[in-house]
C-alpha cells in the first residue's frame, strides 16, 4: 500500500477501518437482542469513524494530485 499524506499512518488506516466494521456490525446484533434504542450508538460511532476515514482519503488524493 503507498504511504500517503494523509493524517492517519497505515496502521491507524487499518484500525479505523477494524473499528468502523465492527462498529457497522453490531449495531443490527445491538438492535435484534435490546428493547431501547442503544444500538444507535454503534452507528453514530461508526459514521463518526467513516468520516475520519473520508477525510484522510481525500487528504491522500489531494496530496497525489498536487
């Protein structure tokens, strides 16, 4: 993988993406086995992690173009 200049290194890259996955995937589980609304938690987060994600894709694509 070509190191960037992106804000996050390439293990960070990895472990956002680990934690967006496993933020995405227990949001349904939360949701199937819990009476409240908690598991919209596991969905902000994981919005929240997507977005980090985003931002240092661009910050990669904005570095190559230039």
């Amino acid at each position: 993988m070509h190191q960037g200049s992106g804000f996050l290194s390439n293990r960070q890259r990895r472990l956002a993406w680990l934690g967006f996955l496993l933020a995405a995937l227990q949001a349904p589980v939360a949701a199937r086995f819990t009476d409240d609304s908690s598991w919209l938690f596991s969905v902000v987060v994981a919005l929240m992690v997507a977005t980090v994600i985003l931002a240092d894709d661009g910050a990669r694509r904005q570095a190559r173009s230039d």
